[in-house]
C-alpha cells in the first residue's frame, strides 16, 4: 500500500543530500524525521523533527521506528545493522545488505564481477602477505582504502610497488583495493530508481570533473556515442537488478582512451553528479527517493534543458564574509542551492550551481561567467 502525504518519513542523516530529500517531501506534504548526531545538521534545520543521536543509539532508533513510515538514508556510512534493526519494524530504503557491499571496495569490486561487468583490474589487500602480492601489478595503480574513503580520501597514486608499500604504511595497513590506472577519456554517471516491483527508470547519463577528488562540473546530457551510453544505462541497471535494489541509486563509470566501459563504484543514495535532475528534468532525484521508499510509480526522469552543475566549496568563501552572490543572481538561467552549512572550510561542499540552457557548451560559457564574477578560477 502507498504511503501518502501526510505520513511521517524518516531520514538517516542530516547532510545536504538529507535536506534536500525534506525539501522534496515537505513540498509533497509529507513530514520528515531526521536522525543525525550533529546539532548543526543542515536537514535537521528544516525538518518536522531532528532526533540528535547516534546511528546505532536503540532508544532514537525506536522513537523513529514508532512514529515513521519509511526510512531512507543519505550516505552510506549508517550501520548497516541499524537497517537490520529499523527493517523489523517499517520498510528501509536501501535494503542493509546493498549498504553492506557499497560500503565496503572489495565486496563491491566482486559483486561487480559477479554481475558480469567490467572493472578496472584490481587487487585485494588484507595484510602484508597481500601486499607481497602487488610486486608484479601493472603500475601506474590506485591505492584505496576499502571503506570510509570519498571525495578523494583515503587514496594515493603508487607509480611503483616501492611507493605502494610506503602508502600501505601510511595508512597503518589497512584493508586496500589497488586499482589499475587506466588511460581515460572521461568519468559519468548514471543516476537511477528502482521499485520493489523492480522498474528502473534513468536520468540522462552525466558528465563529470573532478578536481583534488572532489567533484567540481557534472554536465547533462554527456558526450557520449549512443552505443556507450546504452552500455552505461545497461550496466548501472544491472547492478540494481542483481541487488534487487529499492530507492535511488547512483553508479559512477569510467570510459577508456579505447571506449571500455569500467564500473568504478555505487553509492546506494542520491548523488552529487544527480543534483542537476533538480532544475532540469521533470522531477528530481530526490522526488524519486520519496517516490520509490512510499511505493508512488517513479514520475518522469525527462530532461528539458541542457545543464552544468557546478560544486560550491567553501574555498570560495572570504575570510570576512559570503561571496557576491549579487553578482550571479540576476541572470535568469542560474539556479542557486546554498545547504545552510554555517561554517565554511576548504573543501567543504557548501552548494551547487545549475546553469540552463540549450546546450552544455552555452551552459558552461554561462558557468564560466559566474566563476569569474564570484573571483573563482
């Protein structure tokens, strides 16, 4: 049965991903309970109620279960056994056993396998007999932690198995991936919603640069030959398929010099490269999160316009104030989405841009007019 506006919605984690998630279900009329440990929370702010407590604190998970009728999550650092624990009560979006494998690089690397698809070449790295291993791995490689790494941390290019020992060191020895370095022509994504039914629908396949690990510019639709992007699409849908996944799930790829299609990784969530579908196509990913964890059919992933997303840092930020916004707000084709962070640090996403248009290169002369006018380079 369909969970309609008026219920309650719980919502693990307060982040921006979290936010705008209660953006979406409060103008749909639903109220939204946020379970997050920080009293600053940025989704906490806006919604029905902030729960401040730990992920795993049985006592907040029992008054969410109580007064809620779904639960989702933000990122997928939650305890997977707080979904185990929440699942015996209400329905959770995404299941504990999808968070399990998004958290961890190596089980992730091998459902990947298992589904058919293909990775960049890697290897396990659970101990120093391990890393004996990787002496005759093709380098250039990737170290990668196997859990808790994003926006760049926790990884360290090795040019040689000298400098891979030193980085395994440097990390106090913990469980890795190393990944080939590959030659690549450009990194996408593919943003998706699944039901328990199991109907997938796709937003346009995106664009993405990174800068320092970070995301900087996704651009919608891709460059891509029709061939790959039906590859992409296929590819990200069967990996929600093999999950039997419900809710929204993002899946990032790499495309080769030579045109392979590699996954890299998923995030079992909305996603950065997907904050474009808020402006630019008919309902955003976060309407579709809403969508999918109530049992309401996904509504249409259409794209009207063509778009650029760029990240805000708090890099952008002076040491005496807020940037110029004055400067960007009077043009009509850009859309400003600030995540009421209060502190600003380097690094620290603090918003995002969407530029409009009729197609990416107009949206990103656009962007770059913004950059300029906001002192960024």
């Amino acid at each position: 049965m369909a969970i309609l506006p008026g219920s309650t919605l719980g919502m693990l984690g307060g982040g921006q991903l979290g936010r705008m998630f209660v953006i979406a279900a409060r103008t749909m009329g639903y109220e939204v309970l946020v379970l997050d440990p920080d009293a600053d929370s940025p989704a906490g702010k806006i919604a029905s109620r902030h729960l401040q407590a730990a992920y795993d604190d049985r006592e907040a998970l029992d008054d969410l279960a109580q007064h809620c009728a779904a639960v989702s999550t933000e990122f997928e650092n939650i305890p997977a056994d707080t979904l185990d624990y929440l699942a015996k009560s209400l329905p959770v979006h995404p299941s504990a056993s999808a968070l399990r494998i998004a958290q961890n690089r190596v089980l992730e690397k091998r459902f990947f396998d298992r589904q058919g698809l293909n990775t960049t070449p890697y290897l396990a790295i659970n101990s120093d007999a391990d890393l004996v291993l990787a002496e005759n791995f093709e380098y250039p490689a990737i170290l990668k932690t196997a859990t808790l790494g994003y926006d760049g941390k926790g990884q360290f290019v090795c040019n040689s198995f000298d400098e891979l020992g030193t980085a395994y060191n440097q990390i106090s020895s913990q469980a890795c991936v190393l990944e080939k370095k590959i030659d690549l022509a450009m990194e996408v994504s593919v943003v998706l919603c699944r039901s328990e039914a199991g109907d997938v629908d796709c937003f346009p396949v995106a664009q993405n640069e990174h800068r320092n690990g970070i995301l900087d510019i996704s651009a919608a639709p891709a460059e891509l030959s029709q061939e790959t992007g039906v590859a992409v699409r296929q590819a990200a849908r069967s990996i929600a398929d093999g999950l039997d996944y419900c809710g929204v799930l993002a899946v990032e790829f790499f495309i080769s010099t030579d045109q392979q299609v590699l996954v890299n990784e998923m995030a079992p969530r909305p996603h950065n490269s997907g904050h474009f579908t808020i402006d630019a196509c008919e309902t955003s990913q976060f309407e579709q999160q809403l969508r999918m964890m109530c049992g309401i059919p996904a509504g249409s992933s259409r794209q009207h316009s063509a778009v650029v997303m760029w990240n805000i840092l708090g890099d952008l930020w002076p040491q005496d104030g807020t940037p110029n916004w004055g400067e960007v707000l009077g043009q009509g084709n850009m859309k400003l989405h600030l995540y009421g962070k209060s502190e600003a640090r380097a690094g620290r996403k603090m918003g995002h841009i969407n530029c409009l248009a009729s197609d990416t290169t107009e949206a990103r002369k656009q962007l770059d007019e913004i950059k300029k006018k906001l002192g960024s380079v």
